[in-house]
C-alpha cells in the first residue's frame, strides 16, 4: 500500500522504491540536509536515484545550476556527487553601488565529456552553468 511520506525518516520507503539512508553526503558537504530529494510532484526519492536522474537530465541540458565543491575541484549536485570536473576557474572582483562583488568564473568538463561554463559567488556555493558552444540568446 502506497503511504504519502511528508517527511520521510530513516528507513522509510521512498518514491524509487529505496530505503531512505542518510548519506555521508550531509556530513561531508555541512548541506543537503536529509537524505533525499523532493521532486516536483512533491514525492521523495533518494540521493541515489536524484542523482542517476541528474546524470541523465545532463546529457541533453544546455543549462544547469549545481554546487561548487568546497575545494573548488568539482561541480556536484544537491546530493552532493560530482557532475563534472572543473578544468579552469578564476576569480573577478567588481563594484556593484559601492559594494565589493565576487565571481569565480568556472570551466568544466561534466561525466558525458561535454564542456561546461559559468559563474557563481564562489565555492560551497551554486553556479550557473551554460553548456559551450551554445549560442547566446539561443534555446
Ligand atoms: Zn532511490
């Protein structure tokens, strides 16, 4: 019998079919809080099967927002498995009103082999990627 989990709990039944098990993953990256992710129809799947779908969604996506890994190195999602290897990044610092702003700039090549680029706030933080060759103002 299928039960509606609001807030599933260690050893819970999820949507995939798994058994929830909270990941290193939460204690490792300080984020990411329980274990399992919420899809858009609101049911829970595990970290697992969240990230299966992101390696899969990123073979086709031309646009992508993910995490920069606290050592800079890599790019992962929200349940923290690496989805590309940064190759280059850098760092600019601007004015905005009077206000010092960074951006880390981002180069990186993702599991599939396909080049990535784009910026973020710096690492431990998201960045928003754009797959290259892409043309600006494209679909
Ligand atoms: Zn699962």
């Amino acid at each position: 019998m299928p039960i509606v989990i609001n807030s599933p709990r260690d050893g819970d039944t999820l949507a995939c079919g798994h058994v929830l098990v909270t990941p290193e993953a939460t204690k490792r990256l300080g984020f990411g809080g329980t274990g399992y992710a919420i899809l858009p129809d609101e049911s829970c799947i595990c970290y697992d099967c969240a990230h299966a779908r992101d390696v899969e969604a990123l073979r086709t996506a031309e646009h992508w927002v993910a995490y920069l890994s606290a050592d800079g190195k890599q790019i992962h999602d929200w349940p923290g498995y690496a989805l590309m290897t940064v190759t280059r990044s850098w760092e600019t610092e601007s004015r905005v009103f009077g206000r010092l702003s960074h951006t880390t700039w981002i180069r990186a090549v993702d599991t599939h082999g396909a080049e990535w680029h784009g910026r973020g706030p710096g690492r431990g933080m998201y960045v928003r990627l754009t797959r290259k060759g892409l043309k600006r103002g494209g679909r």
